[in-house]
C-alpha cells in the first residue's frame, strides 16, 4: 500500500482511484496523511477532518505541520480539549508555523496550569525570545513563575538573559563516549554529514546519555561553540535511524535525499550526525566557527580511514529532515546555514 503511494504516478488511473477510495474508506489516519502528502493536496479539508474524526493525535500532529490548513481551529480545539500531554502540546506550539497569537497564547496558558517548568519555560523562551511576540498578561504571568519557582526577579530589561539561563543549563559532562549506538558501520563507509537541532545542550546530553532513549549523535556543538563528541567516528550513533519497515513513519523510501533513499538499510550505518543548539537553526558565529572545525575533523577521518575523499555539496550534507521528512519537519530549521558552511570548507 505504502509503496503505491509513493509510485502513484506510474499507476493506472483506474489503480490510482481505487487506491483513493480504498485509503478514504479505511478510517486510517496514518494512510489518509500519506496520501494527502505525496499524491492529492486537493482533498486537504476533507482529509483533514476524516483525520480529527480518528482522533489520532499523532498525525493531527503531523497534517497540522505539514499542511497549512485553512479551517485548523478545529483541530487545535480539539488538541486542547482533549490532550494533556506537555510535550505534545509544546510541540503543537513550536512546530505549527502559522497559528495566531490567540491560539499560542491558550496552549502556554494550559502548559501553565499543567504546571510543568522544562516545557512551560520553553515556550515562554520561544514565545518571547525567538518569535519576538509580546503580551503583557503572559509576561506578568512569567514574573510569578520565575519569582515563585526559582526566586529570579525578572523584567523587561533582564528577561531574554535570564530565559536563556533558565532554558539553557549548564552540565556536568560525561568524560566517556555514549553507549548509545553501534559499534563499526556495519560495512559502510559513512558518506553523508547530517544536521540537526536541539533546543538545550544539556538536555540534549542528558538523552544522549541516557540508555533508556536510544538516541544520539556523533557531535553536539553549544550555543558559545563548545564541542561534545558524544560518540566515536568508529561507530555509528543513533540519530538518522531509518527503518526497512513501510509501518514506519522513518521508512527509508520516505527520505526525500536520493543518497538515502536508495539504500536499502538504517542509515545510521552510513551517516555521521551533527546536533546544535538552536531553536529554529540560526546558529552562532561561534558555532559557525566549530562546525568547519568538525566537519573538518571528519574528512580528515574519512581520508584517513576510507581513502574517501568527501564530497563538500548540500547533497552530502543535509538537514535531519530529508533523512526522516514525516517525522522532522523542523530539524535542522529554515534558518540553518548551509551555503555559508559549504563556503567556508571550500575556501
């Protein structure tokens, strides 16, 4: 089915109406969304409203991102009368580009009453910081939470320095590489280098270490250009999985890279990952600075190692999001520099 829906252009017509009303039929939520992703964007409303019908928050998620729908208020009310998930909720927040102030404002309004700090502050953080919106009512709201909470007197002169401090932790980091990947590359050579986002560098340790999350990446680069290798450029982390499994929402057909796509395996066997902190991939001259130095770094090794000499283009090095386009639509963000990193490591 899933396959179907990828070479729709070179089914019959008769096949390709059969496998409309087949897929219309079937109450799936995660079928309908493919389809109105790679085949038919014509039937985005009523698609969309058979997909808030299941009730499947996961790929409410997904259409909600994905498309920009008109009529989305129903899908947000819906969100907010039912879900009480924060991360959910945060990732509804900063993943739907063009919701209105009135409908930010009511998801960090139940992020406030579910009363969880690491989210709430995060999309103050995003709200204030990164979108650059105002409120007055959200920001009184603010000062009684960073008063209360952490004893923090904040205010319109000192609250985008204090945000930061508060989002953006510091930790004490592991001397040792992650257990969290593969050892070797399974016979590959790694030829690809793919960008990534994290909001918090120590957040982002924290999983990275954590054996229970299987996740990681080779690198983290922090706001201030401080480097972490979180794993060896002998192994193989676990940050660009792709599954061989059409169930899967990261099913390598899926990837729109070509140099993914037609490796029929994970494609953490033949990528290296590059994490950085950023909401929305605007990076640092310092970050700029160290990321030459890594991707640097790993020629060199793939000279060494491989006798692979590295192709420096944007078909080598490419964002999470055309490694896994269903489920990273914002990773490594729009603002990523990509031009200016190539630039820099061919000159």
């Amino acid at each position: 089915m899933i396959d179907k829906i990828l070479n729709y252009q070179n089914l019959p017509k008769n096949e390709l109406a059969a496998l409309k009303e087949m897929i219309m039929q079937s109450n799936d939520a995660r079928l309908m969304f493919l389809y109105l992703y790679y085949v038919d964007h014509e039937y985005l409303e009523d698609i969309s409203t058979k997909i808030l019908k299941t009730g499947n928050f996961r790929y409410i998620h997904f259409l909600l991102r994905s498309f920009k729908i008109p009529n989305y208020h129903s899908l947000i009310d819906y969100i907010l009368s039912h879900n009480n998930d924060v991360q959910y909720l945060f990732n509804i927040l900063y993943d739907v580009d063009y919701l209105d102030k009135n409908y930010r404002l009511q998801i960090i309004n139940k992020l406030i009453t579910l009363n969880n700090d690491k989210y709430l502050l995060k999309a103050m953080y995003y709200y204030f910081i990164i979108l650059k919106l105002d409120d007055k009512e959200l920001f009184n709201k603010l000062q009684l939470l960073c008063q209360s909470k952490f004893n923090i007197s904040i205010n319109k002169d000192n609250y985008k320095d204090l945000l930061e401090a508060l989002v953006h932790q510091e930790i004490v980091e592991p001397k040792y590489f992650s257990p969290n990947c593969y050892h070797g590359h399974n016979g590959y050579t790694p030829h690809l280098i793919v960008c990534h986002i994290t909001h918090s560098y120590a957040q982002a340790i924290k999983r990275f270490y954590d054996e229970t999350s299987q996740v990681s990446s080779h690198y983290i680069i922090r706001k201030d250009g401080h480097i972490k290798q979180v794993v060896s450029l002998d192994d193989s982390s676990w940050a660009n999985g792709t599954s061989l499994n059409e169930d899967s929402d990261v099913y390598y057909k899926f990837a729109s890279s070509s140099l993914i796509n037609k490796i029929k395996n994970n494609a953490n066997y033949f990528t290296f990952s590059i994490e950085y902190e950023s909401f929305d991939g605007s990076l640092t001259k310092e970050q700029i600075s160290s990321s030459i130095k890594v991707i640097k770094e790993i020629i060199k090794y793939l000279k060494d190692k491989y006798n692979y000499d590295f192709p420096i283009d944007r078909e080598h090095i490419l964002g999470h999001t055309e490694v896994n386009p269903i489920v990273r639509t914002k990773c490594p963000g729009i603002n990523f520099p990509y031009d200016e990193i190539i630039n820099h490591l061919k000159n």
